[in-house]
C-alpha cells in the first residue's frame, strides 16, 4: 500500500521534509500557494538526491510521487501524515490548522514543524486537538536524523507511538522530549549561543568569521559526535561528573555572558554582521554552500558509521531497515545456468575522482555475491555460528568497463570446481538491463574450521549443493577469462 | 636547533600541551609536582601518538624529549616557550609566573592556558608582564587545532607574532582575539549552553543523554564545519543575512531561555546529572572514550580534509609545513627496493562477521597504495584535472593471512614492467612490525585520456619517472606468486 504525505508550505524545512518523505517512498502532496515554491522545492529536492543515498550502503527505495494541489483539500483528504511548515506565527499556524482539519481524515497524524511553540498552544480551539503535534526537524531535513516530537496532554499515547515508527521508517532520530516547553530542547541552546555572539560582534571582540572559527576547529568538532555531557565526562577524568561538576561549577557565577540582555537589533548592528557575513562566505552561492555543508555532512556521519558511534549507529539501523523492505534476490532457477548472486545499484560512496565507480567496490560488489553463494549453498549465519566457513585465499578480477552513479548491477555465480575443501567460482558482473559485462571475478576458497584456524571438510550438507550446482555447471562453457595470468601481453 | 618547551602544571591540558609540543620535534621540560603526574602524561602521550600522525599525509619528525624536572628553575632555564597549565586560581597563576620569572630567559614566550582570566589580570605585579599572554587551548589538545590568543596593552606587536607562528608551526590554528574579555570567546558560548543545559535536566525536560543527542543528531554535525554564523547564512537563502536576522531577531525578546539565572548546584542536582551521566556513558572507561572520541575527530577533520574545506584546509597547511621541514625524499629511489606506498591501520569498518579483515577491504588498501604510486610518479591531482590517468584493467589478490582490527598495515610496490600506455605493478601487503606478508596484489593499468575514454601515451614526465623505477626494480627477483593464475592444484 501506498504511503500518503502531505506537506504544507514548501520552503527550505517544507521542502526537507517533502525530500526525505520522496526518496523514502512515500507520495507527497504539496500545497504552497507562494510564487516560486515548486522551483525552490525542486532544488532541495536536488540536493537530497545527490546525498542522502550517499549515507546508505543499501539502495533506497523507488521514489515515491510528488503532487503540486492547488487546494490544502486536494493535499491533505488521503494523507495519512499532514507536516505544517509556515511561518512561525501562532495565528496563521492555527488558521491553517482549522482550514486543514475540515478535509483530512480524523485519524491523520498532523505534525508541527514549529520551532518556538508547544503543542498546547497548538492545539488551542481545535476541533481535534489529539491529532495536532510537533515535530520540530533540523536543517537539512533531508540529512540531519534529529527531529523534536513534543506532545500533550491531549495527544494519546498510541499517537505516539505511531509518530516514532513513521519518523523512524523515515530514517530520523525522533527525541521524545519529557515536557512542553517554550522551543523545545535544542533551539534554546541555539538561542543562548545566539544572543551571545550578537554581543561579541556588537562590542567588537569578534567577527562573524572568527565566532565561527571558534566553533569550528574547536568544540564544534567535539559535538558533531558526542555532545555537551559526555565530553565533559572525558575532561573530567576518571574522578567523573560529580567531581567536574564540582570544579566547574564556580565558574558559572562569575559574570561572564550578557545572556538575558538582548542588543538592539539597529540597522547598524544587521548591516555590520551582513557585511561580515559577506567577507567570510561571499565568494560562495547559497547553492555552493548547501553542497559543500552536505558533503561535509555525509563524510562526518559515514565516519561514524564506520566506527559505529552517534549517528553511525542510527544509519546502521537506518540501512538493516531498508534491506528488510526490500524483495528478496531473484528465484534461482535448477538449469545449467550461472546462477544470480547478486542486484543493486551503484552507491555515490562508491565513486571516485574520475567520476567511475571506484575499482576496489567491484570487489565489494563480488564479495556479496561470493557471500550470497556461500549462503546458498549452506554456509549461513548459523552455519558460521558453529564454526565453519570459507575463505577467500585468491581474486582475479578484471575490469572490462566502468559504471556511473546509480546504474543497476547484477552478478551472477559459476562454480568452476568444488571438492570436500575447495570451492572455485566465476562471477560476472554485469550493467542492467543492457547485460553489458563489467568485470569478471574469479575466486578461490578453502573451507575452514573457524576455532582452529585451520581447512577442513565442509559438512555434507553444503557438500551435497555444491556438488548439485556443479553436475549442472560443468555442462557450461568454461567462462572467457578463467585461469589466466596477468602479464604484459604486447 | 632543537626546539625547547617548559610545561607546567601536566594535567588534561598540560599533558595535551606535552603531547603537541614533543610529536612536533620540540623538547619538552616538564614540571609537576602531584603526584602520578608522569603517568597522566604517558596517557595523553600514548592518546596523541595514535590519532595525531593519523590526521597527516607525510611523516611527522622525529619526537623531541620528554624531561620530568624536580624543579621549576630546572624546567624553565633554557625554554622558548613555556606553557602554564596549572589550577584556575588567579593567586596560584601569580605565584608560578613570578618564581617562573626569577628563572626563565627574558626573551622567553609565557602562555597561559587559563580559559576565563585575560592578559591583564595574569600579568598584574608582574617584573616582566610583558612576556605573559593567554593561549588557551581546547581538549584533546593535541587534536583540536583552535587556540586562543589574547594579549594585553603591554604585549609587543612583535611578541604576538612569534606567539602565531609557534602555534602554527606545531599545527594549530591561533585565533587573535582582538580585545581583553572575561572567558575569551568560545568559552563564553559553552557557558551559555552550559548553563541552559542545566536548567534543563533540574526541571526534567531532559536528561544528559537527551540534550547530548539533541546536539550530536543536529546541529552538533553542522557546526563541526561551518559553525553558527555561516550555517545560518544558508537557512537565510538568497535573501542574504539581513534578512535572516530581521526574521530571526524578534523571537530573541521572547522569554524562552533562563541563562543568567544559575541553577544552585546542590547535592541532589549533582547527583542526578553524575547519575544520569553513568546511564548514559558508564558502559565506556574514560580511556575507551578518549579513543572513540579520537578516533572520530581524526575521521571528521579528515573528511573535510579530502574536501578542502575548514579545518581540512589547515590541516593540508600543516602537511605543507612538516614536507617543507622534512628531508625531500629523491623523487627516485637510489637503490632497488620496492618502495613504501601505504602505511595504516585495520579499521573497525573493515571487520568482517569472522572477526577479520574483510576481503573486499585487502583491494580497499592494494587500490590505495596504487593511488599513492601514481601520485609518485606525477599522476597527481593537477595530472588527473589535466585530463590523464590510469585505469586497472586487472587485479589478482593472493589472501595469505588475516589481518585483525587496529593491526598497522604496511605495503610495499614494485614495479614488474612499463611501457608508454601500461604499467604492471606487484603489491606486498604486510602486517607490521613483524613483517608477515597478509597478502599480494598484482595490477595492470593503462594510461587513459579521460575526455576520449581511450588509451593514450603517459606524459613524458611520468614515463621518465616510470622507466627510471623500472632501472632499478628490474635488479630485483621476480615476485613469486606474479603471472601466476587460479586454478585447482590438487
């Protein structure tokens, strides 16, 4: 069954949300009577496809539909989640909400992207109250998991519930936050630094530049991985957080920060951190900066995932989620056929500098089909689990032409010989549909008891396939390729 | 000339200092009376010894000396540069920069690492004020690049600008503040966070664990690269910055945060947060969290390394800086050996369900050590931007032995043959320092004109290079294992 959205107003966290709901699947309804909305949606929407993908190692799923409604009725009658992205104003936050409930069903979930109000204020002289929330996103939606879900006394518990399994299928992070209050959690964090650094610019002490250098290479770096506690927790040695607290806390007396105190937002003080502004990011476009926050983005979170830690671990849950949505591998027909072992896309991690996928992902690629053999045949999970497995001690591939971001790839597996020790398999992986071959990957490997590190022979049970598999592919051609050395044949 | 620094006091932050310091070539006296300080410091040391050479491309020099002096005179006499890192009591400081000063070289550059008191306080009563100054740095030290420099009215101009090229020349990146203020300026935005966050765990609204996520899943991940001011920029859009302030300025008034008021830090309070602290993080040793946090900041700068972005662009400075230090290897290597194309680790990422190296990650390091040869060679980025590069054609991977997590992996390439359009190259993969060989990679490539797709001749520079490697490894045995192929040898 199809998944229903509808996204209402379409600016920079409109059009984030409607990017990450698309490339998870779900059909989107729009509804922005702005002039120029679609453009500006279409170009967030850019931007989500060149890097959200890049943070998975399992393909996404087929895009779902986006739909341009000329009315909020047409946008929001079948949706089964209803997100309101405009304006930060209570009044027309609560005109739309009242225009919007006359249409939608009464069990669709409507979110708040709000970033100030509770969800009291909210659901004040709603028809349905139960069914308004907030679910206060980070931008780039599309990239950043964290997202603020606040609810009432008026929001059910199911409803909920519901909330975080739709967020999380979407591959975000949603923090519960304990109790209504004024901008959730971190916006006032947001706001205390902000207040503060207006100061330091409005008395000279910094430029905007410098301010941000000051986040940057320093704490900024600690943040993106741990946050404020548990740094705090490594500087304060094995003595822990009481004895930090303890010797940190005086500190907080003095009269450092002129946090309560506003500036006066004159015309002066807005043109002097525009100009600022200018000096230090003006050589970029808007466009320019977006792509290289992104890429950025993508790299600082795929580190984590390689060290399964922070987001990491959330992208890792993120992608064991989109293999189990995903239909199996293709039926594996008992002709003397080489089998199919593998199909997938090309991923934009997988690129290199030449703009190709980069040659040491075609044995990525091999080794999952390697890996689906073996489980084909026997040796899986639980099969490993009790000590057996191969290993790979020979790979002879070669690369016969390139393949570009996205394009689909299939492998397919040809056993060449087999004994009680030994299996010897050919793949060829392949460009889809056009079955144009990429590269040939031929592979040795030896049984192995897995606790004494040393070959042994494969039960009789994966002995028994191989030997199935191989009456029927000793009738095939032996593969072009197989068996050669490489050397300089001029 | 060797290079001499006095540390005193050796705690997180003198240790870091130490580190910084020593793994740059400088000498390093120490002074610290507590005691384990020695043990303190070899942990700081061991910490910056894996994770700081990780974030160059070239060698570091060769580590300086560590002295542990029993006295302050002994640490000081001869210094360049002594660094002051002892508890944040004014008086305390006072007393160690005036014994400090009966000892040191008039000429001497005293840092202080006090993170709240500015130049003018320090110095106040003392015989020399004017070769006081702050540098306050950011733990871990030896990671973090962001130091800040404040001077007073009686610092030199001249004073300043050794200060700068110390810290840069040891691969930091100073921030001149340009006026005295209480807590410098990053300081004054943990503050305001801190303080926030406090307030928000005693009321409940979160809990230590929460706001760490409410940062890390967020906007912690944009500020380890851009920080507020730019990140804002891009949430403005085209409209620019004044706009984005105007819309953003008037919630300011609003009543959201409670920063000037200071939660009383009582027993209960302490404990909670100690408590929730434990929750969160206690599964970890603070030395195992030191690591994860290491080994993350190494990954995160690296990544904006490979994007010349941040603090990737200072790092790529600092690399310029240790080569232009460094004994320029000869471009050709004067004897025959295979030359030493990749040194590093087995990373976590790369770990298979067998608890080894997984083979796809053996190709992962061969492909590396082959881009490292054709870089040496002159197929660097400019070469490639100019539209040439090789291309494999061909791989053969030999699985000798298993490579397990953190082992450190050095390969070895010798050129086989060459000719205009081809080159043949044998990589050795092995475990160090023992020297076991984990594996062989044999790879042909060819010269491609990247705007056509077709093979074309090298560049005279590179076949100049190729032929004058292909002299000497001519001289040495063939492989064993080259030009061999995959096959059954029962």
């Amino acid at each position: 069954m199809r998944k229903q959205a509808a996204c209402i107003g379409g600016g920079v966290i409109g059009g984030g949300w409607i990017a990450r709901f698309i490339l998870n699947g779900w059909d989107v309804n729009v509804f922005d009577p702005q002039p120029g909305a679609a453009e500006k949606i279409q170009q967030v929407l850019d931007n989500a496809r060149r890097s959200l993908p890049a943070l998975a190692d399992v393909a996404m799923p087929s895009e779902g539909k986006l739909c341009y409604c000329d009315t909020l009725e047409q946008a929001v009658e079948n949706a089964q989640w209803i997100q309101e992205s405009v304006p930060e104003r209570l009044a027309l936050k609560h005109s739309v909400f009242k225009e919007l409930q006359r249409y939608c069903k009464s069990d669709a979930i409507i979110g708040s992207s709000t970033s100030g109000f509770t969800p009291s204020q909210l659901q004040k002289n709603s028809v349905n109250p139960g069914q308004i929330f907030v679910a206060h996103p980070f931008n780039p939606v599309y990239l950043l998991p964290l997202v603020e879900v606040v609810a009432s006394v008026d929001n059910s518990v199911d409803l909920a519930q519901q909330v975080l399994q739709v967020l999380t299928d979407i591959g975000m992070s949603p923090l519960l936050v304990r109790r209504e209050i004024d901008a959730h959690i971190a916006d006032r964090l947001l706001e205390a630094v902000w207040r503060e650094a207006l100061w330091l610019i409005k008395d000279d002490v910094a430029t905007t530049e410098e301010i941000d250098d000051a986040i940057r290479f320093g704490f900024g770096l600690r943040w993106a991985q741990m946050g404020l506690f548990e740094t705090y927790r490594i500087a304060g040695g094995e003595a822990g957080m009481a004895h930090f607290i303890a010797q940190f806390g005086p500190a907080l007396q003095w009269p450092w920060t002129k946090l309560m105190d506003v500036p006066e937002l004159t015309d002066d003080l807005i043109e002097k951190i525009a100009s600022q502004s200018d000096r230090q990011s003006g050589a970029y476009s808007i466009r320019q900066l977006e792509r290289i926050r992104d890429d950025n983005l993508v790299g600082i979170m795929r580190v984590q995932k390689a060290h399964n830690w922070g987001v990491g671990k959330l992208l890792k849950a993120y992608d064991q989620q989109l293999l189990a949505a995903q239909p199996q591998p293709a039926v594996i027909p008992s002709n003397a056929e080489p089998l199919i072992m593998y199909e997938g896309r090309v991923l934009p991690a997988w690129i290199d500098y030449n703009g190709h996928m980069n040659e040491s992902h075609y044995l990525t690629v091999l080794s999952a089909a390697t890996d689906n053999f073996m489980a084909y045949v026997g040796v899986d999970e639980d099969y490993i689990a009790k000590g057996g497995s191969y290993f790979t001690v020979e790979t002879h591939i070669r690369h016969l032409a390139e393949a570009s971001l996205n394009e689909e790839l299939q492998v397919t597996t040809q056993l060449i010989s087999c004994d009680r020790k030994r299996m010897h398999l050919f793949h060829r992986l392949m460009h889809m549909p056009s079955g144009k071959l990429l590269a040939t990957g031929e592979h040795m490997l030896l049984h192995m008891d897995l606790n004494s590190a040393k070959t042994c022979f494969a039960s009789e049970d994966v002995q028994g396939r191989l030997e199935k598999i191989f009456d029927l592919h000793v009738l095939l051609d032996k593969p072009q390729g197989v068996g050669s050395a490489i050397g300089v044949r001029s």
